[in-house]
C-alpha cells in the first residue's frame, strides 16, 4: 500500500485555513528528549540512568507566510492570544497534527520585498494527531 508524505499541508490557525510559503511548514511533536547519565557501580563497572525531560515537552510548528494584509491582521491577533491559539495541519489521506494552548513566540519580521515573507513560530501543549 502506498504511503502519502505530508508535504503540502493546509494549516489552519483558530479555525481559519491561511496559505502558507511552499515546504515552509516544521513541526516538533514534543516528545521531549531522555536524559542519559552513567552511574558507578564500583570497581569500574557503570550503568545508565535513563530519565524524561518534562521541561521539553512543548509542541512547535512553524511555517511562512507572504507579507499581506490577511497576514499581518493575523500575525498581530495571534500573538495577543497567548496561550489560546490552535493550530492544525492537514493533508488528504492522513491524520491532522494539532497544537493547542499555543502562543506565538517568536517577534516577527516582515520582508517588504516583491517576493517578502513572515514566519511565525507556536509553541504550545504536546502535539497530538486526530
């Protein structure tokens, strides 16, 4: 059976659909990392010592955006929404990746060029697939 790649998403931010920059879209699931250690059972002899990192398990995506009014009416929505926003991406055929409790973090820079872009990053919960 074939497999179909996500890679031409519609990502929807607070129930809207936007258009995004081509293969702009990254995410991270917030897995979170482990953290490996060695401790010394003596006479030489070690064993790890495998432990969850919950401080980072946060969801992220992010992706870019034309520099348009649509853009900008939104960007300046979602970073007043801190820690409410919802994102999702979807592609036919497969499960949609969902970020909520997002807040957008980073401070966006818009290019105000003939092809300018803007990219916009969330972080939020753990992203969970629906």
């Amino acid at each position: 059976m074939a497999r179909i790649a996500l890679s031409v998403p519609t990502v929807v931010v607070n129930n809207v659909p936007f258009d995004i920059v081509p293969n702009s879209f990254e995410y991270e699931a917030g897995y979170g990392e482990i953290n490996v250690r060695s401790a010394s059972v003596g006479g030489g002899a070690t064993v790890s010592v495998h432990s969850e990192n919950a401080e980072n398990k946060i969801g992220m995506c992010k992706f870019q955006m034309y520099v348009t009014e649509t853009a900008r009416v939104a960007i300046r929505s979602w970073k007043q929404l801190i820690g409410a926003n919802f994102v999702s991406a979807i592609q036919l055929n497969n499960s949609p990746i969902v970020l909520s409790g997002a807040s957008m973090t980073n401070n966006p820079t818009f290019a105000a060029t003939a092809d300018g872009t803007v990219e916009v990053e969330f972080k939020g919960d753990r992203m969970i697939t629906v």
